[in-house]
C-alpha cells in the first residue's frame, strides 16, 4: 500500500518494500518465523506488526496426498525466507520448491518457469498444467499467468 499524507509518502506492507529489513525488531519478529507487516511515513517506521498464519489441520495431508499422485507443489510467496520455509517444512513440501520474498513478477516468473520445465520435461501422451493459487491482488499476474488461477479469499 501506498499513499501521500502531508507531502510525504506513506507505505504499508512488508520490510523489503518499507525499508525496514535491517530494523532490529523486524529481524526478531521475522526470526520467531512470524510475518512481518510495517508502516512507514517518510523517513519514520511508525508500526510493526508480526503475524502467524495458522494452517488448516487437513493441509499438510492434502499436500502429502497431492505429492502421492506426482503432483509437484510449491509455495511462492511475498513473505519472508523464514516464514516460507517454516510454512514448507511443516507441509513436507522441499526447500527447494519454495520461494520467498517474492514480488508479484517474481510470482509470474515462477509460474513461467515451471510451465517451461514442465512442457520440456512432458513424456508422449502426458499433460502438464500449471495451477497457482493465490489470496491477494498481488497474485494477480502469477494467477493470469498459470494455465488455470484459483482466488481464494482469506
């Protein structure tokens, strides 16, 4: 979020966006693996929230029972390393399919890459389809850009 309030510029969002990574109080919220949202007018950090997502209790078995099926499943997200990791280690989704602090055209990136690898790495007869889902409007362009965008409202 952005804004001007008094001549200067307001922004709200995460510390990468705000400035505020190297803020000894975002480095500890973001090291409890909590994510962090910021305010910021002009020069002064006016707020700094941490927050924790609480995953559904049936999600870490979707995910299993996705992978059980060869369905590759990633996380591509805007929060931080910390979180993002965490997130997949409790889901059992590789380090190495996860992705963050990721801007919405890091997002589309993403999902261009994998429809890329998945087209050349297709078997005869097989099919590849890129699904991306995604809770905000700076999914937008990754969700366009998959063969198939779920909205999920939160």
């Amino acid at each position: 979020m952005q804004a001007t309030l008094e001549g200067q510029t307001v922004r709200g969002g995460n510390p990468l966006y705000v400035d505020a990574v190297e803020d000894p109080d975002v480095q500890r919220l973001s090291s409890q693996g909590l994510t962090v949202f910021c305010l910021r007018h002009g020069a002064a950090l006016l707020a700094i929230f941490g927050l924790r997502d609480a995953l559904r209790a049936d999600a870490a078995s979707v995910i299993s029972t996705l992978q059980a099926q060869d369905i590759l499943v990633s996380i591509v997200s805007g929060d931080s390393y910390t979180v993002v990791e965490k997130l997949a280690t409790d889901l059992g989704i590789p380090l190495s399919r996860v992705k963050g602090q990721c801007t919405p055209e890091d997002k589309a990136r993403y999902v261009t890459s994998l429809s890329t690898a998945l087209v050349g790495s297709k078997k005869a007869g097989s099919t590849a389809t890129t699904i991306f889902c995604g809770d905000g409007t700076n999914d937008a362009v990754a969700l366009a850009q998959a063969d198939i965008g779920i909205y999920m409202a939160g």
